[in-house]
C-alpha cells in the first residue's frame, strides 16, 4: 500500500526524501518508552507528510496506549487520525474521504485497545508477583514463628526437666548432710545423686545444642517411667513425702505430667520436708490434678525465676485447659500452697 502511494506522489528527491523521513522514524522508535508521548505526537506529525512514516506512528502509539493511561494514548491516537487527513489532504487521489477516515481510526483504536490490554495483563502479572512474594515472606515469617514457638515449647520442657532433677538432687544431698557417717545407703544415695545429675546435665546439652544449631529433639526420661506414677515414686525415693491419690492412669499424657513435675519440684524449693498431696481424677473429657502443700514465712531453699508456673499455665492453654495457683490461708498462721490444672484427656 505505501508502494502504491508513492506512485502517486512526484518522484525524484521528493521520494528519496520520504524514504529518508521514514528510516528517521523508525529510528526515532528507540525512545517511545523513555518519552512515549512526545515521540507518538512527532511521528504522528511526520506522517502526515511522509507515507513512509506511517508505520512508525502506530508503532509510537502501541507504546503509549502500552504505557500511559488512557487518555493519553486517545489524544495520540486522535493527532494520528488527524494526520491522516492532512494526508488526504495533500493527495485526495490516494482514496476517498470517508474511507480514510474509517480506516485511520479503525486502526488507532485496535492499536490502543490493544496497548491497554497489554497494560491491564502487566499490571496483573505485577500484582499476582508481589502476591506471590507476600505470600513467600509470610510463609518464611510464619514458618519461623512455628520454629521459635517450637524452641520455647522445648526450653520450657528443659526448665521444668532439669528445675526436677537438681530439686531432686538437693534433696538427696539434704537426707546425706542429716544423716551424716550414720547414713546406712550413702553408697546407694550418692550413686543416685550421681545418676540425677547426669540427667540432668543431659537436659542441659540438649537445651544448648537446641539453642545453638536449631536441632529440636524432645527430651525423654531414661531413669524412670515418664508417667506421673512414675514421677511421684522418683521423688519418694529421693525422700519427698507424697500422699497420692491417682483416680486416672495419665499413660504418659505428657501435660498431665509437666502439672504434676512442677508441682513436686515448686514444693521442693519453697517448702522443703513438707507432705505434698496430689490428687488425679476424671471430670467429664478433662483430667483435675490438684498438688498442695503446707508453706511457712520462709525463703525458699532453692533459688528460682518464677517462670516455672507461668510457663506451665502457658503450655495448658494450648490445649484448651487451665492451670491456676492461690495460697489458701488454712488459719492459724498458716498457709496452704494450692497448684490445680484442667488437662483436656485426648
């Protein structure tokens, strides 16, 4: 079609010069994006005296609708179907009027429909990247949280473990220090100190390989059963008076066994050589544990931070029961340390 309209224009430089005019154009292209506008409204100009530069309008267009909003791509696309008719102006034999009109903005607006189209499907594909990355780095986040929640949970499960074991300790080195030479199974007392205290220490290289290098590997009692029965005779042996009553086997229902642990160990500390009485039963899909014990106006034996009840009442609430702790005043001046927990039975 450009061939057929420089037929009919002179010939000679007139056409060498049209030629020129549009290789300028296509050249002019290189910065339809860095200033799409101004080079759409240029070439919209040059081709409305140039045949050769009619292409390269478009092309100026196609970037504009592409990356401009759309009222500025119809303006360009308006200079453009006006360009056309100073081209049909200046050679009316080239076709009739209406039909280029027709075909002008026939192409204009296919060309910025088109632009924005693609416009709509990048800023989609931009929106759909950075929801992706967003859903990436909450993935990550939440991922982490997972993984800081898991090392609380676990150094929370050394603390009770190794405040259990060194309580446990004290209190055997406690009856040695009473009995003194007359102690007729220090041999077997000092073996079981001995023995506490390696579990103990290793508590303590799991909760550091824990904090060093991430590794999370839940802790296991290896000396006695890990069942609150089980518990509760460790610390008979070790010299801790225990009244029990176990309506319900725990079958090594861990939290039922934290309630219990931390309870013998906080007696132990606050109120050493005192009866401690627990209690176990079933109420409905729950177990009731119930520790008390007698507390006197003394510091505690064995230093603490206090974090041991709260951490417990934390773990509880995971699972959809309570642990509370009151000091109930029995008369007399004196007072009554009281541990209850309501445990879901899974």
């Amino acid at each position: 079609m450009l061939f057929l309209v420089l037929e009919q224009r002179p010939g000679g430089w007139w056409r060498v010069l049209d030629i020129t005019v549009g290789a300028v154009a296509s050249l002019v292209l290189l910065f339809r994006y860095r200033a799409p506008v101004a080079t759409g409204l240029v070439l919209a100009v040059a081709g409305a005296f140039c045949a050769t530069a009619g292409v390269a309008n478009y092309v100026a267009l196609f970037a504009v609708a592409r990356s401009r909003r759309i009222e500025q791509a119809f303006v360009v696309a308006l200079a453009d179907v006006a360009g056309g008719l100073v081209f049909w102006l200046l050679y009316p034999d080239n076709s009739v009027l209406s039909l280029t009109v027709l075909v002008n903005t026939a192409i204009a607006l296919a060309v910025v429909a088109w632009g924005a189209l693609q416009q709509r499907q990048q800023d989609l594909v931009a929106v759909y990247r950075d929801r992706a990355a967003r859903i990436e780095r909450e993935r990550e986040l939440r991922a982490e949280q997972i993984q800081m929640a898991e090392r609380a949970r676990i150094a929370r499960d050394m603390h009770d473990s190794v405040a259990h074991y060194i309580s446990l300790i004290a209190l055997y080195a406690g009856g040695l220090a009473v009995a003194g030479d007359d102690a007729k199974n220090v041999g077997t007392t000092a073996a079981t100190i001995r023995t506490t205290a390696i579990s103990a220490l290793d508590e303590l290289r799991t909760v550091i390989g824990m904090l060093r290098d991430g590794t999370v590997v839940t802790p296991q009692d290896s000396e006695h059963e890990h069942t609150v029965a089980g518990l509760i005779d460790a610390a008979r042996q070790a010299g801790q008076l225990i009244v029990a009553r176990l309506d319900l086997a725990d079958d090594g229902d861990e939290h039922m066994y934290r309630v219990v642990q931390e309870g013998l160990t906080n007696a132990r500390k606050h109120a050493p050589g005192a009866l401690v009485t627990v209690h176990v039963r079933r109420e409905g899909g729950a177990a009731l544990i119930t520790i008390s014990n007698p507390i006197e106006d003394v510091e505690s034996v064995l230093p603490g931070t206090g974090a041991g009840l709260n951490g417990l009442a934390e773990r509880i609430a995971t699972v959809g029961g309570v642990a509370e702790h009151e000091v109930v005043d029995r008369g007399e001046n004196t007072h009554e340390f009281r541990l209850s927990a309501r445990v879901p039975l899974r």
